[in-house]
C-alpha cells in the first residue's frame, strides 16, 4: 500500500490523499468549510 499526500500544508482547511494498494487507486478528501455562508454545500 502506498500513500501519497496531496495538500493541507499551512493555510488550507481541507486535506487530500491518494491510496493506491491492490492494483487500486482512490482519493481520499478531508476538507472543512471555513466562513461560508448557510446555502453552501460542499
């Protein structure tokens, strides 16, 4: 299994990884919303 991470460094509010294990691969995305008004939807 291999991870490569892909963002979140200093000033940003979310986070993604790439997993690849198996002869698979997939994102993980680990964000949060900062500041954005109620009709926003991630």
């Amino acid at each position: 299994m291999n991870i490569t991470f892909l963002g979140a460094t200093k000033t940003v509010t979310g986070s993604n990884f790439l997993v690849e294990g198996a002869g698979k691969k997939f994102i993980v995305d680990c964000r949060s919303v900062s500041g954005a008004s109620k009709r926003y939807i991630a």
